[in-house]
C-alpha cells in the first residue's frame, strides 16, 4: 500500500472551490475498480425527478411516510430516499450536490459497491427513526427526499476527513469536522417549531447511522457475504451427503499379468518412440486398460 493510499495522506488534500471531494472526485474507487457510486445515485434521483415531473403523478404523495399507514410502508422506507419535492428544483439539487461533494469524498477510500450498500442502509436506518418518531408524537409529517442519505455521508466524511476545508455558503471556510455540528444545531432547533415541514428526525437518523459506520469500521459488503455463506453452509448440511460404499473388491480386482506386461510394453514404447508409433491394436488395448482404471474409480 502507498502512501497515498493511505488517510492520513488525503486528509488536506480533500477539498475542492465548492466544498470538498466534487472537483476532484475518484475516478477509481479503493479496490482499484472504477467508482460508480455517486454516479448511479445521482442518475437513479434524477431520474425518478424527472419521470414525476413529466407524469405529474402524485408519487410523492405515494411514497411519504404517513403514520396513519405506517405498517404498509415498510417496503417504502427505502424508495422515499430516491424520490424529491416535484415544487421546483431546490430540494434535489441541494441534495445531489451533497452527494457529489461528499460522496466523491468517500469513494476515495470506499469502493463503490461498500458506499452503496452503506448509502442504502442509512436511508432505511433515517426512515425507521422518522417513522418511529411520528408513532410516538403522533406527527403526520411525511419525509421524501435523499437527505437522510446525505447527512450520513457527510458525518462519515467528517470522521475521514475531519480538518478538510469547505466553504459554507460558498463563502465562510471552515473544517469539515464542524459541519455536522452545525446541520444537527439546525435540525434540532427546527424540530423546536410546530410549522416545520422538514423531517428532522430522518436526517439525525441518517447522521447517527454514519457516525455507527465510521466509528465501529462496519463493512456491510462482507457482512452480507458471511450471512449468505452461512445460509448456504447450513443448506448443504440438510442435504444428504453422497456415501461411497466400499467394495473390497475395488482394492483386490483379479490381477492379469500378462496385461500388465503388455501395458508396460506399450508405456515404454511411448516413452522411448514416442505415441505415434503405436500400432492400432496397441492403442486400442491402451485405451482398455484407461477405461477399465476410470471404472475402478468410479465404484
């Protein structure tokens, strides 16, 4: 491993104008394959966007996160991070942006399957908080949006990257490691109002989940391989295993000498002259003598 390979190695390295990670996004991801992550993200959001605004369809209304129907969304505790407000283009863009920014930070030292798998498990981590949160204040405020998502990459970029400088509102410089602290000021003191329309919980929810990632080391990838490793193991045990009855036969078959000495005829002939100088009928007794050797085998 190189030294630019390692994290202490991109740590001031990782900022860009804007804010981190966007301008100089990986073009390959830690396992040296190419990164796809932000990319695939991105086009997944844009498009969901783009095919509600041309059906204007009430798909956002389809995929909120309503308490009255709580116990029918848990399919969709997933597909509310790919779909945004259809009432202009602030909520997605700001969201997409993150994504770049901070997701092209991440799959410098992630690969992009790793960053998928953790990108998809803090949405559905973000959807639970907010639903869990609605049960208990008995809130009817729905949550669409990728945001939850993002606040999760950025906490995980925060602890990567933590002395990386970004501008906030393209202005103020600061050190990643403060925005967290700051987005988290923000939401907490927006839950404070009863107008609120945003899903603060979801987005806290998200945040924790980057910080459990980063902080415990959790590779979901691997995690998923040992689960469905043991799941197969435990299958090929019911099975039933394939016995071999031994036969002392197999081991004492009648011994003809007279072949056994045409055989080693044959062989040193091959050695000395080489396989085209068999006759057919030597070839033919030698192929015999294999076919009888698999049949052994095979009992």
């Amino acid at each position: 491993m190189g030294i630019y390979n390692r994290d202490y190695a991109r740590d001031s390295s990782a900022s860009s104008n804007w804010g981190g990670g966007g301008q100089h996004a990986a073009t390959f991801s830690r396992d040296g394959n190419p990164a796809w992550f932000v990319k695939a993200v991105l086009i997944a959001n844009v498009a969901v966007f783009l095919a509600n605004a041309a059906t204007h369809s009430a798909f956002n209304s389809a995929l909120q996160l309503q308490r009255s129907e709580a116990y029918q969304l848990v399919w969709r505790l997933l597909t509310y991070g790919f779909c945004h407000s259809d009432v202009g283009i602030t909520h997605i863009l700001f969201n997409m942006i993150g994504l770049w920014i901070f997701g092209g930070m991440l799959e410098r030292v992630y690969d992009s399957r790793e960053l998928l798998s953790f990108y998809l498990c803090s949405i559905i981590f973000a959807g639970c908080v907010h639903l869990m949160y609605q049960v208990a204040t008995n809130s009817s405020n729905p949550t669409v949006g990728a945001s939850g998502g993002i606040y999760s990459l950025v906490f995980l970029a925060a602890m990567r990257f933590p002395r990386s400088i970004i501008l906030l509102m393209l202005v103020i410089p600061m050190q990643l490691r403060f925005l967290p602290v700051l987005w988290v000021a923000v939401d907490i003191i927006g839950m404070s109002s009863p107008d609120s329309r945003v899903a603060h919980m979801a987005h806290l929810g998200g945040g924790v989940f980057g910080l459990a990632y980063g902080y415990f080391q959790w590779n979901l990838t691997s995690f998923a391989r040992s689960l469905m490793g043991g799941w197969t193991r435990k299958f090929n045990m019911r099975r039933r295993p394939q016995i071999r009855v031994y036969r002392p036969s197999d081991d004492t078959a009648p011994v003809n000498p007279a072949l056994d000495h045409e055989l080693d005829r044959i062989l040193a002939k091959i050695s000395s002259q080489g396989e085209a100088s068999l006759t057919p009928r030597e070839r033919a007794s030698l192929e015999a003598a294999s076919r009888r050797a698999n049949e052994r085998r095979r009992r």
